[in-house]
C-alpha cells in the first residue's frame, strides 16, 4: 500500500489533531483560525493521501476511527517537534523586534493590559504586540502565546515563571442600588439581598463555603462568567459582588462593603516557555509587564 508520506505536510496533520481533539470541524476551524471548509477538505486530503478514514460521524460530532487512533500519538509527537523547532529558532534571534503573543484572563486583559502593552509600543516600536483575552489556559508549549499573564501557577515542564504578588478582593455594590435598599448592617443580612455570582464557575460558590458560609447557587439572582460583564452588572445595580480592589477602589458610583473582613487573594503570575525566556524581545516585554503588574498590586 503507497501512503506517499512525502505529500503530508504539516498544515494537515495541525488540522487532523485540531478535529481530533474538538470532535467537529467547524471548532477545529475556530481552534486554529481557519475556515469550516477548508478544515474538511484538508481532512478529505490527508484520509486520500494515507488512503485511511480517519474519522467517523457521530450524531454529536467527528469520532477517530481506528486507524486514526492509532495515528493520534504520532501526529501529536509531530507537534511536539514542530512547536519545539520554532521555540528554538525565536529562542536565538537576538533582534528587539518582531511579534509579541500575551494571553491573559479576559478580566486582566481588558482593565490591566491596554496601558502596558501601549507603554510597550511606545518604548520598543519595532514590537508588535498580540493580546490573547481569555479566561482558557493558553498552551505555551505549542507557542498559542508567548507570555502567559495567570491567576495560578503553571506547573508545566519546561515553563518559568515568576510570582508577582497577589491582588486583593473586596465586596462591592454600586451606589445607586445602595441607595434603594440601604448598606447591609452584617454579612448575614447581605445575603439576603441580590447577589451577583457567576453562572457555571462555582469559583465564588467555592470560596465562600471555605469562609465557612455556606452558599448556594440560587443565593445568586444575577449570575454571569463573564468577568468584565459580571463587574459592569455589580456597576449598573444589579446587587452585591465581588471585584479586585486595584480596579473597584478607582471607579466612581461603587462603594467597598465590609473592607475589615480578609477575602481570600488572586495570586498574579507571569509565565513563558524557557527556551523563550531570553529572547531580546521576549525577554523586554516580560520585564515591562513584570515592572506594570506588580506596581498594579502594590
């Protein structure tokens, strides 16, 4: 059998392991930023070239058949590989130019990030600059980002990183609502009044069961795991929440609730791979965002 391995090249193979591990194409599409069609004709292509079906339609998806289970380990070792040789190569440039890729919680992206990454553009012209705003845990062993900006320490192989300190929580409530219902007199009469959580995140849930409270999800009558759409909810009215004190204590119309009781902390962490870690340009932007977030939390 010819499985002409000399025409498999490496676009297919990112799309094979992309639908492998999303179950369709269009969420492949969207993982590697390329189209639905083009995702399943580059499928047909590389079943055609191996002259293999690699996958089987399920009513809820794309499942691997057989044979594609048994190619999935060496395609992702063929990642592993191709991601290494490009962090090698970036990991000798000894230019201060060239592009930047920062991911960082949507939350710290929107309220921290822009005057950094202007300081950056300002500073060193010659870098441009990617920001990643989500709240998914970006892999920067396959180079998804550069520098990783999280609220937990990464403990992957191979990653430095270095802890910038803790941001500090606080109770919050804007002061029109406070206005129609009156400051709470004690934690316990807060909650019963509106309260906004988060909607599948138990994070909050969590936290407050660990200060021996212990909460429900129906305490919560507003609830969202949009972090900046869950601030701005506590801001137009919507009742009592939590929010890091760097951002809340500078926002008009909000007032802090209870500021003598401790919350727990977020815990701020920057992170890259090692082999990047003393890139010119990599290595300048991680020392501005370190100088930036840390002069945010003290």
């Amino acid at each position: 059998m010819d499985y002409s391995i000399s025409n498999l090249d490496w676009a297919l193979v990112r799309s094979f392991l992309a639908v492998a591990e999303t179950g369709s194409l269009s969420a492949a599409a969207r993982e590697i930023g390329s189209s639905q069609p083009t995702i399943g004709r580059q499928i047909r292509q590389i079943e055609d070239t191996l002259n293999l079906t690699l996958f089987e339609r399920r009513p809820r998806g794309l499942e691997l058949s057989e044979a594609g289970q048994a190619l999935l380990p060496h395609a992702q070792a063929m990642s592993d590989g191709f991601h290494a040789l490009g962090r090698a190569a970036i990991g000798r440039s000894d230019s201060v130019s060239g592009p930047v890729r920062i991911t960082a919680s949507e939350f710290t992206a929107y309220h921290h990030l822009p005057a950094i990454i202007a300081r950056i553009r300002h500073e060193e012209p010659e870098i441009s600059v990617d920001v990643v705003a989500t709240d998914r845990t970006e892999n920067l062993l396959y180079r998804e980002a550069d520098i990783a900006v999280r609220m937990h320490q990464p403990r992957q192989l191979d990653i430095v990183t270095r802890h910038l300190g803790d941001l500090e929580l606080g109770v919050y409530a804007s002061d029109s609502y406070l206005q129609r219902t009156g400051q709470p007199a004690s934690l316990d009469g807060m909650w019963k009044m509106d309260l906004v959580g988060y909607d599948r995140s138990d994070l909050i849930v969590r936290g407050m069961r660990n200060m021996g409270i212990a909460a429900q999800r129906d305490w919560f009558a507003t609830r969202c795991d949009h972090h900046p759409v869950y601030w701005e909810l506590i801001r137009a009215g919507c009742g009592i929440g939590f929010a890091q004190t760097t951002i809340a204590d500078k926002t008009p119309g909000v007032t802090r609730l209870f500021p003598e009781i401790p919350l727990p902390t977020l815990p701020l962490w920057l992170a890259v791979h090692e082999s990047l870690r003393n890139t010119p340009r990599i290595r300048r932007v991680w020392d501005i965002l370190a100088e930036e977030l840390t002069a945010v939390i003290s």
